[in-house]
C-alpha cells in the first residue's frame, strides 16, 4: 500500500488489517494507557503530516491532527486558501515540494483527479481525506464501528438511502463487500442521484468475488426491509451549490431516514450517517439521536481509524 485513494487499491486482507491495527490501537488506549504509551506514543516521532483542504471539515481535519499527535508525529494544517494549487503553482509542483519536507500528505480536493495527480508526483505517501468521488477513510472507520458492534461484517447487510451520487456511497460500495457485506441502493431513479457507473461495475466485480450482493432500488421501504445498517449522508454535500437546495429536498424526502423507514430494518438495525447531518433531512432528529443512533462511535473511530492508516502507510505499524 503506497498510497490511499480509494478503496478500489484494498484486497480483503489489506482492510482486514487495518482494522485489526484501528481495534487494537483504541482497545489499549482505553484499557491501559500507560501500555499504549510505552507502545504508540512516540512510534511517529520526527515525522510530519501535510493536511491540504480545499473544504471544510470537522472530523476529518481534527482526526488527523489529534491522531498524529497522539502517535508522536507533527500535523501541518494547509488551508487551499492560502495556497496557490492549481493556479500560480501547479499540482505537480506542490506535490514535488510537500514531498522534500513531510513524511505524508493528506488532502481534501474537489476533484478526484486533483488528488491522483498529487499521488503521481509525490514520493510520499498520499490519503485521500475525501473528493467529490471517494470518501475512503470514512469507510474505514464505518467498517471498524460496524464490526465494533456486531462484532463480525461478514454476511450483514447495509442499505444506504439518500443521495447516491455520492463519495460515501461509491466508497461504501467497495469497502462492503470488501468486508463481506451485502450493499442496497436505495436513490431517486435519476443519473444525478445514482452512483456513477464505473463504481456500480467494480463494486459488482468484488461482490461476485465475495460472495454478497450489491443492489440498487428505487424506493426507500425496499431498499432498508430487513438490513442490518440503515446509513445516510447530506442531500447538501460540500460540492452541491446552495441553489440546488429547494429542489434536492423535494427529490430527497422519500429517501429520509424516519423512525417508521427504520421500522422495516432488522429490530436489532442500527442508524448511521458520516456527519455532518442536519435533522429534518436526510433524516429526523428522532432517528439521530435515539437509540439506534451509533454515529458518534462512527465519529470517534474516525481518529483510530487514522492512525492505523498512518502507521501502515508509514511502514511503521
Ligand atoms: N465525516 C467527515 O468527513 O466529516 P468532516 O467533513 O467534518 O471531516
Ligand atoms: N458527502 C459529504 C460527505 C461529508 C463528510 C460531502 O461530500 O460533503
């Protein structure tokens, strides 16, 4: 593993060991910290991670920044805003730069290219902190949170309803069946809000390779009857300009997370959804914040997901 794009550059075994590394890094820290001291703590020492944000982020940004922290390494934050990428100076360029000074870059780009172009300039590793097409490091923390609380992947099924044209759905669809798991579609029959054709087709491939099934449908009630996760992203993704706003939320609604839509998951279903997430769309405040509600466990394991990837990218694992 040089790099982390997407998912699509995982085997099963690569993922499997990431989140083995993620589960046994938050497990020592919270059972006896005096041992992940002795064993992680100084384990990225001397070493600098490049943050690069075309957007904002919450999560992602402080993820990074506490998870270098706490493995003893240094994290730059570089705001694109104080950067003249793509412009004055090119991509090849910075990334040529980044690579004399840090250990490891990640970046949050608009455009999926922007960031594969980084990767084929840059002689460090580069993580993909999330672009309009891929949101990998998300998936990987859903994935440990997912295992956290059934305590396998294997053969459990999740539905993702909402907007599909999404970075969380395409890297959903490959991470699952990566993992094992089954994965339903449930969007608006229109191109705008389907996930994107070439992701439909790998995410076909690894499901036949895996044994599980990746299916898409037209209506939320199919999609979530009797699935394990109900997962739900923004209808207002970092991308999407505000005057879109009217019209994605008369589209979306029959795709909101309700308590009556949870009704037809599995009773043992749980509720997830990347954050960030506004209440009264993508689903109600009652779902969100009751009790199948894990998306803050999600949003912890953002940071012990981090670092497993670090470590590993680093060879330092
Ligand atoms: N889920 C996630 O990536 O959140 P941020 O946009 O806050 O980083
Ligand atoms: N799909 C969302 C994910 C946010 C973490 C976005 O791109 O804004």
């Amino acid at each position: 593993m040089r790099h982390l794009l997407d998912l699509t550059e995982l085997s099963p075994s690569d993922l499997k060991s990431i989140l083995d590394l993620a589960v046994e890094i938050k497990t020592l820290m919270k059972k006896n910290p005096d041992e992940y001291r002795v064993k992680w703590s100084t384990r990225l020492d001397g070493k600098t991670l490049l943050m690069l944000f075309e957007k904002p982020s919450l999560r992602t940004r402080i993820s990074f920044e506490v998870g270098m922290t706490q493995l003893g390494g240094h994290a730059i934050f570089y705001s694109i805003k104080d950067s003249p990428l793509g412009k004055k100076e090119s991509i090849a360029d910075t990334a040529k730069v980044i690579s004399r000074m840090c250990d490891i870059m990640m970046a949050r780009l608009f455009k999926h290219e922007d960031i594969l172009k980084l990767a084929a300039n840059s002689t460090i590793p580069i993580i993909n902190a999330l672009t309009d097409y891929a949101h990998p490091c998300q998936i990987i923390a859903d994935l440990m949170t997912i295992r956290e609380h059934f305590g396998r992947t294997e053969g459990l099924t999740l539905a993702y309803v909402g907007d599909s044209n999404n970075n969380v759905t395409h890297s959903l669809m490959i991470g699952c069946p990566l993992a094992g798991m089954n994965v339903h579609v449930g969007a608006p029959d229109a191109e705008e809000f389907l996930p994107q054709p070439d992701v439909m087709e790998k995410a076909s491939e690894l499901a036949d390779a895996a044994g599980t099934k990746v299916r898409i449908f037209k209506d939320a009630i199919h999609a979530v009857k009797n699935v394990d996760i109900v997962y739900t992203d923004s209808w207002m993704s970092y991308h999407i300009p505000d005057q879109q706003k009217a019209m994605r939320i008369k589209t979306l609604m029959p795709f909101q997370v309700t308590s009556n839509l949870m009704g037809y998951a599995k009773d043992t279903a749980v509720f997830m959804n990347c954050l960030p997430a506004m209440r009264g769309e993508e689903q109600t405040a009652e779902v969100i914040d009751g009790p199948k509600s894990i998306v803050f466990d999600e949003a912890e394991n953002r940071l012990h997901a981090q670092k497993a990837v670090m470590l590993r990218l680093l060879g330092a694992a």
